[in-house]
C-alpha cells in the first residue's frame, strides 16, 4: 500500500502542479497585451515626435523696424507659406493670402500691402531665394524662411 500511496501523491503533486502551470499562464497574457499596449503608446508617440520638424521665420519688413524671428514646430512636410500662415495666427500678424493661377502668394503681411511703393513680399530659405511658390516649397528640419519687403 505504501506504494499505492505513493504514486496517488505523486499525482496529485503532478495535478497540483499542473493546475498552477495552468493558472499562470492564463494570467501572463492579460500583462502581456498590457506591455503590448503601453509600446504601441510610446511607437506612436515617437512617430508623432518624429514627424514634426523644428524650423525658424523671419519677417523683414525692410524699413528701421526690428527683424521678427520666430521658432516654429510644424508638421513634416509643411511648405513655407503653410510656416508663415502659422506664425501669423499664433501672433496675431495681419496677412493676407491672394490664390491666382499660377498659385498662392502673400498680399499683405504685418500691415504691408504687397505693391506700395513697388515693393512685394518675397521669401528665401536658407538664404536662398526659392524656385518655386511659397505653397509648393516643402520645408526639412532646420530650415530658416525669410520673408522681405523688397522690389
């Protein structure tokens, strides 16, 4: 018999074991979609982080007033103008945007109406007057637009 007992606690030791294995493992997948979860938050906070770029604005009104320089955070891909029309709303700086044919540009910018005195608002990035349309022109991390009051 005290082999019979034996094998009998042994299973019940196997059974024990088991039913604890078995426990276990049902609650390991409930904190592992927790940490899958908490991941997926912190990928796609990076990805947001990662699809915003740091630029600067100047606006040069091209008289004895001061150089406005602003920092601005935009979205990936933004273009120059989309930058101007941000910095203008959030310092509240008049502008005004004509579209025509060929595209948009600025009208008036900071009280400045483009045709006086046969001077219009032009913009240049990185010191280099742009090619194509302030609406088209994409800007890239770092980048410094320049808005000037010029003939």
């Amino acid at each position: 018999m005290k082999n019979a007992q034996k094998i009998i606690l042994g299973i019940i030791g196997i059974i024990i074991v088991a039913v604890i294995g078995i426990w276990g493992l049902t609650q390991n997948p409930a904190s592992v979609t927790n940490n899958t979860n908490v991941s997926s938050a912190n990928i796609n906070a990076n990805a947001n982080s990662a699809a915003q770029i740091q630029t600067s604005l100047q606006i040069d009104r091209q008289d004895s007033s001061t150089v406005k320089v602003f920092s601005v955070k935009m979205e990936k891909d933004s273009t120059a103008l989309a930058q101007l029309q941000k910095v203008a709303a959030d310092n509240n700086i008049p502008l005004e945007i004509k579209t025509e044919s060929f595209g948009s540009y600025v009208d008036s910018l900071d009280g400045l109406k483009g045709g006086t005195d046969g001077k219009y608002w032009m913009y240049s990035v990185n010191g280099k007057t742009a090619e194509v349309g302030a609406d088209q022109y994409k800007l890239a991390e770092g980048d410094v637009a320049e808005w000037k009051f010029t003939k």
